[in-house]
C-alpha cells in the first residue's frame, strides 16, 4: 500500500477522511498543530482519541508565531460570529463569517509542513479533510487550491509527494453517511471554533455540523451546549 501522512484536527472532516484513506494508504504518521486556538486543548483530546484508536502517532507540531500575527477568532478572546441554518443561504454572512476566523496561509503551511515529513520520510501523500462544502467559503479547501498546491510539492519536495483529500467533491452530509459506514464513533470528535467543554452549537462549524448530523438522522442532542 502507498504510505501517507494525516492532518488531524479532531473535527469531523479530518477523521472521516482519515478512516477512509487507511482503506487505500498506509498511515505513517498523524499531525496535530497548535497555533494558540482556544480549542486546542478540546481538539487535541479529539485527534489524541482517534489517533490511538487507528494505532497511529500523533506528532504535536507548535506554530506559536501564528497566533501573533492574526487577529482572528480562533485564537483570541473575540467570539466568531453566531451562524443559522438561514444565515447559510446568505452569501455576505458567510463571508464576513470567514474572514473573522481566517488563520493566514493556515492550510497552505500545514500542508508544506507534512510535505517536509513526506520528504524526509520517504511517503507520497498527505491526507486532509478539505471538502467541497466548506470550499465555497474557505479557498484552502478547493480542488484549485488541492490542484495548486500539489503542483508546488512537485518542486518543494524530492519525492513530489501530493495532498489526497476523499471527499473534496462531497458535502458535510456524505462525509456523516461515510462516517456511519465506516462504524466511527462520531461522539468524539470536536470541530467548534470555541473553547467550551462542549461544542458551542452556533459557530459556522457547529451549524454545519448540527446539519450533516441531522440530514443522518443521528441525535446530537448531548454533543453541544446549544
């Protein structure tokens, strides 16, 4: 089998993506990064549960300097702003929404990092949870971007070595479905913006998490505080 790396987060795209590619790759090595989010620790208990449960290491990478540079919601006391189903459909909501946790150049670093450990370690493919869905907000999501930044790897790295993103084409929703197929326990995971015990239930990622969550049919009632 082709040997991989993940990037593991904890949140729902990161882990189903990751279970899906042990189907096809051999997992080397998960990597976790810590930029001073507020749900770090919430997300490091995630990624630590499911990177155990598959067997594999978690390397905690820290990028200290991230949090000193940006003034997004995801690092500082600011909240992110509230999201509803409704406010979804509105495509200046989401925006504004996007640009309050924008983390610069999070995905491309995160992605260049692993492209140094896929080097040094001799493996060809670094698994990620980007997904056409968030892609309309987020463009380190995108084919384009996954299609841009394959074709620098292609120069960055001896073994020209390339991101593998399974449900690039797919929504929030099928990510769930595949989630079920593959029998993972869904209960662990942590994908809010904030930094409660639980996840908020009203952050963009919450929303469409609550909604993957429930066009699945699966009771979420106690996964969040709202």
């Amino acid at each position: 089998m082709k040997k991989a790396i993940s990037l593991l987060s904890g949140g729902l795209d990161s882990v189903v993506s990751t279970f899906k590619a042990m189907e096809n790759f051999d997992l080397r090595l998960c990597l976790f990064f810590d930029y001073g989010q507020k749900a770090l620790n919430k997300e490091l208990e995630a990624a630590t549960f499911y990177s155990d449960l598959m067997g594999v290491k978690l390397e905690i990478i820290k990028l200290d300097f991230l949090k000193k540079i940006t003034g997004t919601a995801l690092v500082n006391e600011q909240l992110p702003p509230h999201m509803t189903l409704e406010a979804l459909e509105d495509p200046e909501f989401v925006r504004q929404s996007a640009l309050a946790v924008w983390v610069p150049n999070r995905n491309g670093l995160f992605v260049n990092i692993a492209g140094c450990y896929c080097d040094s370690m001799d493996i060809n493919n670094v698994i990620t949870g980007f997904n056409f869905e968030e892609a309309s907000t987020f463009s380190d999501n995108s084919i384009e971007f996954i299609d841009a930044i394959n074709n620098s790897l292609k120069y960055s790295t001896s073994n020209s070595c390339k991101v593998v993103s399974p449900f690039c084409n797919n929504s929030k929703s099928v990510i769930v479905k595949e989630a079920i197929h593959l029998n993972i326990d869904l209960s662990k995971i942590f994908s809010c913006y904030n930094n409660d015990e639980k996840q908020c239930g009203i952050c963009e990622s919450c929303i469409r998490l609550k909604k993957a969550l429930s066009d699945n049919d699966i009771d979420y009632s106690k996964w969040f505080l709202i």
